[in-house]
C-alpha cells in the first residue's frame, strides 16, 4: 500500500528556491558597501527629483512656453464708443451708472469714452476718462464733457 502525501509533506524542488540578498546591512550580510549600486551618481542615490524622465528631455522643457507679460497691478477701463451713445435722447445727462443700467458696460471700475462712431445729438457725458477726439466730437455736437 502506497503511502499518502499530506499537506505538510510538500516542499519546493531542491534549488528552486534563492534567499533574497539582504543589500546594505553592513559587511555581514553581503552585498555590504555599495550594495550592487556602484558609485556614486542619482543611480546609487535612493530618489529620482520630481519630473525626471530618464535622461528623456522632460515635459516642462518639450511644451511651449508663454510669451510677453500681464500687469496684475493694471486697472482696465471700460470702454463705450460715440455711437452708443446715441441710444439716449436729447439732452440727457449719461453717467457710468447709466450705462451699466443699459447694458453697455458690463464691469464695475473706470469707463472711457473713445470717438468711434458719430454722435448726432448734444449730451452731458460724465465719465472717468475720454480720448481727445470724443471730446472734440462731443462739444461739436454741443454737447459737454465732465471727468469724473
């Protein structure tokens, strides 16, 4: 009668089976010193720093990069152009309030004045700042012109 293999009985086939090498623990446990690493350099080193690939030119170098300047600190106007203004009637007076009223100038802050356009009819524009022909164009049309 052959006799059964019990499950305590299993075992790996003789040198099938290799102790993980122990690197860095001194000159007793093998591959003691340089532990298979060599010297020196980012290899022997324990990190890579964040984005390298490889020796690959890395992304942050590949993409193209922004051109010019923006002034945080700038403080834009908005700007309304002589034909606009032609939506008020005769004789009004229009001020920046009037405008955003209007829907013709959507941000808060500064409003401009700027000469495109014709102006048929004599208003009162009180403003932050007009171009020197608005304000030409403006009085001509008898008009007035008040800075804010």
């Amino acid at each position: 009668m052959s006799e059964q293999f019990q499950l305590h009985d299993l075992s790996p086939a003789p040198g099938s089976r290799k102790a993980r090498k122990r690197v860095g623990r001194g000159t007793g446990g093998k591959g003691h010193k340089t532990a298979g690493r060599g010297t020196k350099g980012l290899k022997a080193r324990n990190t890579l720093r964040p984005g390298f690939e490889g020796g690959q030119t890395p992304m942050s170098m590949r993409i193209p990069k922004l051109k010019g300047f923006r002034n945080p600190n700038k403080d834009p106007y908005a700007v309304v152009n002589l034909s606009t203004l032609n939506r008020f009637p005769a004789g009004s007076v229009i001020t920046p309030e009037d405008l955003r009223h209007k829907g013709l100038v959507k941000h808060h802050g500064r409003v401009k004045v700027l000469a495109l356009g014709e102006i048929d009819r004599a208003l009162t524009v009180k403003a932050d700042a007009f171009s020197e022909a608005a304000k030409a164009k403006i009085e001509a049309a008898g008009g007035s012109v008040e800075v804010l």
